[in-house]
C-alpha cells in the first residue's frame, strides 16, 4: 500500500482537472455510455436542485492519521490543509441561521485539527440535534493525547460513525492499512464500554461500509445483519446501523480503478444500475459541503473535485441561504456513483 | 517452418515466402473485416446477455423471470444461492458465470476461504461422478473374468 497521498506523490491524478477529464473522456466522449446529464434529461430529472438544507457537511482538514486505498479526500499524514478557528466560527454562525438540524464533520481525521473539541462544544451550545463524527477508530488508540475520545464524546453526545470494510481483518487492512484492522477493533470496544452503539443506547454509533475493490456494494441491511453477527461472535462488539456507501471513480479510488484496468467495467456497472428513485433523494438536495478554507460545494466528492457550488455566494462568509437555494447542483459522471442501485450517501442507502 | 527452408533451394524459398507473407496479410485483414477477437469467450458480452430477449422475446422473458425468482431469498438465504451458483460456474465451466458469481459474492462480503470452499465442494461432486462409475468398471471387470 502506498504510504502518501497522490498530492505528495505529485500523481497527476491529484489535479482535479484532469480526473474530471477522465470523467469525461473515452467512453463517455465517444458515448458508449450516456452522460450523467443526458441520463437525467432522459429522465426528465435534469437540472438537479437543491430542497430544504438539512445537513452541514463540514470537512475540517485533509490530514489524517490513515492513507487509505480508495480513499476519495486524498488524506494521509503529509497532508496539511486544516480549518482555523474563523472558519469555524462562520459555520457556526450559518448554523443558527439556517437552522440546518445536523452537522457532519469529516476529514482528513477531523480529530487531528487541534480546534476539533471547541468546534464541537461551540456546536453543541447553538443547539444542532446531531453532531456527527466520521471517525477512522484508528485516531483514538493511535496516541495517548486521543484517548479519552469516547469521554469526549459521551459528554457531547456526538454520534460516531466509523468506516469498516469488512468483518475480517485481511479485507480491512487490505484497503485501509496494515494493523488497522486491530486497533479498530480495540477503539469499538472502548466505545461499547463508555455505553456506544449499545441497544437503545442514546449514544449512537454506526458503521460505514465501502467496498474493498472494483465492485458495487451488496444490500445494505443484509450486510448490516452479517457484520452485526460476525463482530458480537468474535468480539462481543455492537453497533446501531450500517450505512453502505459506494466508492466513487475519484481520486486514489479513481488511480486504483485505472491501474487495475477496472475503471470502463466499473463505469458499466454503475450507469446499468442507474436508479431515478435514487436521484430524487441524492445527498446534494439536502446537503453542504464546507472544505477546510471555507469554500461551499454541493457535496464532498465535488469538493475533492473542485466543483464549487454554482452561485454567486460561493464561501461560508458570504452564506445566503436564499440565493444558494435557486442554484444548480454541479454534475459529472462521478454522480452515477450516489445512483447505483438502491442508492448512495453519506447516511448510507436513499432508494 | 525453418527445417522445411533448409531443404528449398532459392526458388523455392522465395515461392514460399511470397505465399506465408499473403496467408499472413490475408489472416490479419479477416480479422479486421469481421471485427471480431480470436476466441470464443468476450467478456464484454456478459453486459448483452439480456438481448437475447431481442429474439425469442417470450421465452427470454420467462427465463429471466425464473432466473430472478430462483436467486431471491427464500427457504435458502441469497447469500446461499450465490455460493451455490459460484460452485455450479465452475462446474459447467462458465467463464461469465464465474465472472459474474465472483463479483456477486464480493458485493454480499463473501470472503475468499468461503468462494474456495464452494468451488471445492463442486470439484468433489464433479470427481466423484467420475470415480462412482469405476463401480461400473470394476463390475463389467468382474463379470467378463473367470
């Protein structure tokens, strides 16, 4: 597995540009497959709009303590883009005013930014129902300093949702790096124990599912069924939900898709299980992503990808929740990945 | 080719190239006109499978119709029939089939030692209808033998 970022590694893949070149190109240039603007006007689903904002996604930093295969931020440790303080205080402004009811902080390990504790305390104060937290589980055993996270969090009553790719340890270091796996493992049971993810337990704790390889996920509540057995058999480990969520074609999930020669049959896969009940529930239509310096998009594929959001209030200091909502939700042939099948998010399934 | 160019004189030997170098051109010129690959087994035509609806609409509907219902969850688990249906590919050598199982069971989080394991379990049944006939064998021996 490589141990730096595509950024680090100076991949021409890190140039957003040229991966929505890609996108654009060969199959979908010659038109094999139909654009995902085509395929929506077909469905007479074209423009996207967005409904009410219900969810801040706010990515508070690109570093992480991880270098993930698939994953679609490009995070690792040699990654240094992190929020400020100020920019946090501006979302936390946008929050009163919109009254958008949960907050997603995601990363990078949003745990790493060193304003990640007041940021979720000052959330708290302004009264959002639900603070998330993507955590990798790694942060919370990889340093003393990051221990006390679950204290931290049953405090704050922060909702805790965790990636894991599979009940096995070889598919979950295979994917997400050697010894991940373990010291997952060892971070869920510290959560059980602080009362997380416990049946009826107010402290919610959910896992994230993605797949480790070139291939759609399965139904999410058969798996969700299949990893609740495994992980109470061989760990005593429980957890709420399982949210599966499909991999992208962007970035390092995007290089491996090419350097494997899976990229045009994953292509494939995802425009034949193109579902129109999907679209209408798709992340976007009630989502923004914040990244790090500030800057809104409609979701964070889009951010990775550059897109900012296509309005004339383009950063958190500008927020107008008026002229964002009359915008047009930016596409590229990566949105086939949120309308596969029955569907994807950052709250797994939507169809 | 060579040894047979040992025992031509020149004549012969440019006669024979002339004739190579044509039959070469000719082969890789029918390849291009047909468009077609040198082997029987595409794997982009897994993706076509549902045309063969296009000619016998009827019956195409019905098997696939069958074939859904068959793989849905029922006194066996999908997982199960996926399993299953992994085995079998192997066992009618199926290359699309055994395309399409693996990916199948990827997405249902089968592991490998579980996609191994199926496979085994048809080799045995596809070996041991080999051996159970030896029965015959050794029968049909005895009876023809003093």
């Amino acid at each position: 597995m490589q141990l730096k970022s595509l950024k680090k590694r100076e991949n021409e893949l890190a140039n957003a540009k040229r991966q929505l070149e890609i996108l654009s190109n060969g199959i979908f240039q010659n038109e094999e497959l139909p654009k995902f603007s085509t395929k929506l006007k077909v469905q007479n689903q074209f423009p996207l709009k967005p409904k009410t904002l219900e969810i801040l996604q706010i990515n508070v930093g690109y570093m992480c303590n991880q270098v993930c295969a698939h994953c679609h931020v490009d995070a690792g440790p040699d990654r240094k883009e992190i929020m400020t303080r100020e920019t946090m205080q501006q979302c936390l402004d946008v929050i009163k005013e919109t009254g958008a009811h949960t907050l997603d902080l995601t990363g990078g390990a949003p745990e790493m930014n060193p304003d990640f504790r007041w940021f979720v305390e000052e959330a708290t104060k302004v009264g959002v129902k639900d603070v998330i937290v993507r955590s990798n589980l790694t942060i919370i055993t990889a340093n003393k300093k990051y221990n006390d996270l679950p204290e931290f969090f049953k405090k704050h009553k922060v909702h805790v949702i965790s990636s894991m790719p599979h009940w096995t340890e070889g598919k979950t270091d295979q994917q997400r790096g050697d010894g991940v796996f373990n010291a997952s493992i060892k971070a869920l049971k510290m959560l059980n124990a602080v009362g997380y993810g416990m049946p009826n337990s107010e402290l919610k704790l959910d896992l994230v599912y993605n797949p480790s390889g070139a291939f759609l996920p399965g139904d999410q509540a058969a798996l969700e069924a299949d990893f609740k057995k495994a992980l109470f058999t061989n760990f005593e480990i429980q957890f709420h939900n399982l949210f599966s969520i499909t991999n992208l074609p962007i970035s390092r999930f995007l290089d491996y898709l090419i350097a494997s020669e899976n990229y045009e049959e994953y292509m494939y896969n995802l425009v034949e299980a193109f579902n129109p009940a999907a679209v209408d529930n798709v992340m976007c239509t009630n989502t923004l992503s914040v990244s790090w310096d500030g800057w809104l998009y409609d979701c964070d594929f889009n951010q990775m990808l550059g897109l900012k959001v296509d309005s004339s209030v383009e950063h958190i200091r500008n927020f107008n929740k008026e002229i964002l909502s009359k915008r047009t939700i930016c596409i590229s042939q990566h949105c086939y990945g949120c309308t596969a099948g029955a569907g994807s998010s950052c709250q797994g399934t939507v169809a | 080719m060579f040894y047979m160019v040992i025992f031509m004189d020149f004549g012969e030997y440019e006669e024979f190239r002339r004739i190579f170098t044509s039959f070469k051109e000719y082969y890789k010129n029918s390849l291009k006109y047909i468009n077609m690959s040198n082997t029987y087994y595409e794997p982009s035509d897994l993706r076509k499978f549902g045309n063969i609806t296009e000619w016998n609409e009827e019956l195409g509907e019905k098997f696939f119709d069958y074939y859904g219902s068959v793989f849905e969850e029922g006194a066996l688990t999908a997982r199960e029939k996926s399993l299953i249906a992994l085995a079998v590919s192997h066992v009618v050598k199926c290359p699309y089939c055994i395309d399409a199982y693996t990916q199948d069971g990827l997405k249902r989080g089968i592991t490998k030692e579980e996609m191994m394991e199926a496979v085994h379990a048809g080799a045995a049944i596809e070996s041991g209808a080999t051996l159970v006939h030896s029965v015959q064998m050794m029968n049909k021996y005895k009876k023809l033998s003093m």
